[in-house]
C-alpha cells in the first residue's frame, strides 16, 4: 500500500534520513540506507529489500508507480519538486529520485555455502574503506557471477550510500556477510575446500595467468592504501600477482578486482556473453 504526501520543505520527522544523507554511519547504525538516481532506486524497488519510503519527483513517480503498487510492504511516498529535491542533494543535476531501504540481515557463511553449488566464487574485502571503491567492486562482483561478499571487521558496510551508488544498485544482487574476524573466517572456507586466493601486488609471488581459479576459491582483495593486513595475508592459500609494466607496481582495487574476475569467469567460461 502506498502512502503518497507532497511536501513544501523537508521538516517532516520521517524525512531525516534524507536530511542527513552526507552521514552514511548514522544510517548503517540505524540499519537503513539512501538509494539515489534513476538506475538505483528501480534496481531496489525490483529487489527482495525492504523499501520504507521514496522522495519522488511527479516524473518519477509516474514512472515508478507500476514498481511502487507491486511492492508487497507499506511505503511512504513523498512528493517533492525537483528544485526542492536539489537542495538535499546539493547539485542541479540530480535526477529527483531517492529511496530509503532498510539493510537486510547479514548471509552466514553456512548459508552461503549451502546455497551456491560448485564452483563456488565468493570475493572477500579487507580493510576496504572508500565507498566508491566498495561500490566499484561490488559492481564486477555480480558482472562476473561471483556468488557471495565477505566483509571484513575492518571494511566499511557495501551499504553505505555511495557504495550503493557506486555500484549502479548490484549490492541488492550480491549475497553479504560481515564477519567479524576475517583471518578465522577464511581458514575455515579452506577447512571447507576452498581455495582462499590473494590479490597482492609483490611481485615474487605468482603470477595471475599460473593460477587455475576452476575449482572453488575465494578471491581476496585488500586496503586502497595498504594491501591486505599480514595476518588475513597469512591466512590465504596463495598470494598472486598482476603482471604489469615495469614502474608501475599496483592497480586500483577495482581495477584489480576486474582484472581477477575476469581471469576466473575466462577460465571457467562463464559468464556468457549477450548480445
């Protein structure tokens, strides 16, 4: 059912989490995130997450309308002008479409498991704290079919809102985890049989083309600044490399994470091609 309401400024209680988008923590303490743009907030009325509320201009409204009567929850609908809908968002550009969705609970790593058969590709992230990186990478995640995201104790939340953004909403495609010991976590996917597989710049370690990513592995990518801390390091079966030229020793993550990606879905064939 919706609940549909035109507003003349933004001083409604329920409209807080547009007021203060540019304070993502808060949001992921509260359990909620922003949606903004076109392409993001369809991507989320289409998806299994709870959606709580929209802040629509007529336009989009109009276009969402369909999306927004099939929705099986309540949401509130709040109509706004797009001039009105600028001024929260800070720039003239924006396509006056926003949406807040709740965070859905967290995958076990059981779960997981349980429900992805071989072979089994899952990506996990260490360290990770820029949110167009996290968004980036979340975006070739589900490109190249991987399975399911591991976030680290020491990674910021895929839900942050430009992560969210970032990844163009894919996140609302991608199985999520947070453990809260990482290291731990990884030593018992190798227990488990799977190859837990490490995306390192040095370059003594192997290199990518030497790899057979075929049977089940976890690929596992570190800071923006740092790498991958030496006790999550430790805890992989393997560091590999990226072969580059010489004077250049590292790839952003995203790029990194492509590069990967691509190799192991290149190596099992997958995922087809379209047209």
């Amino acid at each position: 059912m919706l609940h549909i309401q035109k507003i003349h400024s933004f001083d409604l209680p329920d409209l807080q989490p547009y007021r203060t988008m540019r304070r993502p923590l808060e949001h992921e303490q509260q359990g909620i995130f922003v949606a903004e743009g076109e392409k993001v907030v369809r991507r989320l009325l289409q998806s299994h997450f709870i959606v709580v509320s929209a802040l629509l201009s007529e336009k989009w409204l109009r276009e969402f309308e369909p999306l927004l009567k099939a929705r099986p929850e309540e949401i509130r609908i709040y109509i706004a002008e797009k001039e009105l809908l600028e001024q929260i968002i800070g720039f003239s550009m924006f396509q006056g479409a926003l949406a807040l969705g709740r965070i859905p609970d967290p995958v076990s790593l059981d779960t997981i498991l349980a429900n992805h058969p071989t072979p089994r590709l899952f990506v996990a992230l260490d360290s990770l704290s820029n949110a167009e990186n996290l968004g980036g990478l979340v975006r070739n995640c589900v490109a190249f079919d991987t399975q399911a995201l591991i976030v680290g104790e020491t990674s910021s939340s895929p839900f942050l809102r430009r992560a969210v953004r970032s990844s163009m909403g894919t996140i609302f495609q991608l199985p999520v985890t947070q453990v809260s010991n990482l290291a731990h976590a990884l030593r018992e996917l190798r227990r488990l049989g799977l190859r837990c597989i490490a995306a390192h710049p040095r370059a003594d370690h192997t290199r990518l083309a030497a790899v057979d990513f075929r049977a089940d592995c976890c690929l596992v990518f570190g800071s923006e600044g740092y790498g991958i801390s030496p006790g999550v390091l430790a805890a992989c079966d393997l560091a590999v490399a990226i072969p580059m030229a010489r004077g250049v020793d590292s790839l952003n993550v995203v790029n990194a994470a492509a590069v990967f990606l691509y190799e192991v879905a290149r190596q099992r064939g997958t995922p087809p091609c379209h047209a």
